[in-house]
C-alpha cells in the first residue's frame, strides 16, 4: 500500500487515477464502434446474398471438377424407371 506525505500527493495520484478512467472509457468507446461497423458490413444483406452465391458457385465448380476428374456417373435404380 502507498503511503502519502501530503494532501498534494493524493491530488496528483487522484488526478492521474481520474484522467486514466477517462481514456479507458474513451478506448472502449471506440473498441465498440469499430465492432458496430465490422458487425454491420460483415452481416449487411449484400454481403450475406454475395458470400452464400458465391459459396455455392465454388461447391458447383468443385463438384464439376471432380466429376471431370472421376467421371462419376449417376446409377439409376429401377424405382425411377417407374
């Protein structure tokens, strides 16, 4: 524990204590925008419709490029002939 000689000790310490508290306030003040605006362009619809096309575009390419590769055919079964 700190011991205090003079009452000015204590201002200074109390001062700087207070002038902290207010930058860490402010940091995360600005910690929370900037996850505000990564949320909003990460979810925003544009970037959800984008990602989810061009996942599927990438699934449709690499199921192509496999069945090149394989030449996997489909088997029909004699409950489709009917």
């Amino acid at each position: 524990m700190k011991r205090y000689n003079t009452f000015e000790e204590i201002d200074r310490d109390l001062k700087y204590l207070r002038l902290k508290s207010q930058i860490d306030l402010e940091e995360m003040k600005m910690g929370l925008n900037e996850s505000k605006e990564t949320i909003r362009d990460t979810f925003s619809p544009i970037n959800l419709i984008a990602g989810t096309v061009a996942s599927i575009v990438k699934k449709a390419f690499v199921l192509k490029v496999v069945d090149k590769l394989i030449g996997i055919k489909t088997v029909k079964t004699n409950d489709e002939d009917d």
